[in-house]
C-alpha cells in the first residue's frame, strides 16, 4: 500500500521555462548575442539538445564555458526563482493527496537550500510538503535515492511511489525499487519518457489517480 509519494519539483509541481529562458536570455544578450525564441529554446531543452546546441543556434558557441559558469551563479537567484509558479491546479491536488493520509516527499536538484525554502513558502507550498531534500545536481540519481533513506528510513520500494519528469527520477526510482509515474509537462518529451519505459505516463502530475496502485 502506497504511504509516501515521493516528487520531484521543477516540471511536475513548477513550470520552470520561463526561469529557465530568461536566464538563458540575460546571458547571451550580456555577451552580445541574440537569444532565440522561448518557443525554440524550450523545444530544444526538451529534446535535449545539449548546451552547445543552444548556443550555437545563436552563433555563441564560443561563450560556453563563460554560459555554464553564469548558469550556474544565476540559475537559483531569487529575481529568476520568481519566475516559477504552481502547475495548474497542484495546490489543491497536493492537498488532497495530504488529506487522504499520503506523506509527501520533495527530492529535488537544488543548490541552495535557503531559497528553495523560501521559494516553497511563497507560493503555498511548503505547508503541503511533509520533507523537503534538496540534493545536488551532481549528484544525480544516486544522491536523491541517499537523501530518502537517510532523512526517511521507512520508505521502501512496496511503500511509495515516485513522481518525475526525468531519466534522473526514473533511475531514482529504480534504485529505490518503487513504481516510477512520468509525467511530460516538464524537461523532457513524452516520446523520450515513454522510450524509459515507466511503470505509468502521464500528461501531468494532477492527472494521477493513485488508487489504481492499490487495485481499486
């Protein structure tokens, strides 16, 4: 029986692109070139196209250690943090997951632990969440699975489910050895996810229905 839903944030519980472009843009405009559409940008994210894609579709392929350094300083300022906001309707679904008896576990890639903090409790969210386990980027997979079983020992592969938007969540959720559910409103494509073979797809995290875990 399902007791911890453990959730990925940016893509199933943010929309994050508006964030994402406009520090993209700020740091090609700063070194002189013209950024491309938010349109192809976010296609291109969601593709993968790596970075030195991106920027050569700009003709900036020179800049890219210089790109990576400053994504990396401004990615998690607050001024571009505020550019997040809720998936349509996951305030009310995250309660009712919460009201129904379910804990809910955020394991998500981020750098700074005070703004993410911060960033929660603006927009409503941290009274929703029952643990919050920010994890470095670097560290992946791995390091989401590690900060579950240490912060959470009583999660278990027959007790939880994972909810993500990435390869990063699915191999999470296998290391654990918990049922992960793909959703496509994040960082990655429906057509990549489904190559991942997740045990559920969905078009986003409201359209969930976990009852069918439990065979009703």
């Amino acid at each position: 029986m399902i007791q911890f839903v453990i959730l990925d944030l940016d893509g199933p519980i943010l929309e994050g692109k508006f964030r994402h472009y406009a520090c993209y843009s700020q740091i090609l405009t700063e070194q002189g070139y013209t950024p491309i559409s938010l349109e192809s940008y976010w296609q291109m994210k969601r593709e993968q196209v790596n970075r030195r894609g991106q920027l050569a579709a700009s003709g900036a392929e020179s800049i890219y250690e210089q790109f990576l350094q400053a994504w990396l300083e401004l990615i998690e300022q607050p001024q571009f943090l505020k550019l997040d906001c809720p998936q349509p309707g996951i305030i009310d679904k995250l309660q009712q997951w919460r009201d129904s008896g379910l804990q809910l576990i955020l394991v998500t890639l981020r750098r700074y632990p005070e703004r993410l903090h911060a960033q929660l409790v603006e927009l409503r969210l941290d009274t929703l969440l029952d643990y919050v386990l920010p994890c470095d980027h670097q560290l992946g997979a791995n390091g989401k699975v590690a900060q579950v079983k240490k912060v959470v020992p009583q999660v278990s592969g027959e007790n939880s489910i994972w909810i993500g938007d990435t390869e990063v969540d699915v191999e999470a959720a296998r290391l654990l050895g918990c049922p992960i559910w793909a959703v496509t409103c994040g960082l990655r494509t429906e057509l990549y996810l489904a190559s991942l073979s997740p045990d559920f797809l969905s078009s986003d995290l409201v359209s969930i229905n976990l009852r069918c875990l439990d065979g009703n």
